[in-house]
C-alpha cells in the first residue's frame, strides 16, 4: 500500500441557520442592558485526522464570532445570543 500524506489547511464557518440568521438580519443588542453589541471573530486550530490510514491530519481552521456589549462588558457567543430569541 502507498503511503499518502494529506495535508493543508482548511477554513471552516461553524454556523446553524440560526445563527447565519441572527448574524445577519438581528439587530445585536446586549441582554442584560440592551446596549449595542461589538462583534469580533476568532478562531480556533484543530487537527482533524479523517481516517486512521493518514496519519498527517489535515488542519482546520475554525471561525467562530463572539460579541462584547459595549455599554456593561458582557461577553455573549454567537450560538447563545441565536438561540435564546424572543
Ligand atoms: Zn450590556
């Protein structure tokens, strides 16, 4: 058997619907005193082995947003803030 090296790096956006939603038609107000919410993005770096044949796995890079209430520092993810809408 060939010995395969699978490598590189990938870029992933780990939204639901919801969230895709929320990100972009809600207005991002803070939940505990309704000030306006700033929006940052990270990321995070994993090592996804697909099978267990390639031991090189591949990278991923993830992106996920979180957002700070300007007015009172409350810190909210993007998953909390979709998923508690009234
Ligand atoms: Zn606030």
């Amino acid at each position: 058997m060939r010995k395969r090296i699978v490598s590189g790096t990938e870029m992933r956006y780990s939204f639901t619907f919801g969230e895709l939603a929320y990100l972009l038609f809600r207005k991002k107000l803070c939940r505990n005193c309704g000030g306006d919410l700033e929006k940052y993005k990270d990321f995070a770096v994993r090592t996804e082995i697909r099978s267990p044949l390639f031991k090189n796995g591949v990278e991923v890079k993830e992106y996920k947003y979180h957002f700070v209430c300007t007015v009172c520092e409350a810190q909210f993810s993007l998953n909390e803030l979709a998923s508690k809408q009234s």
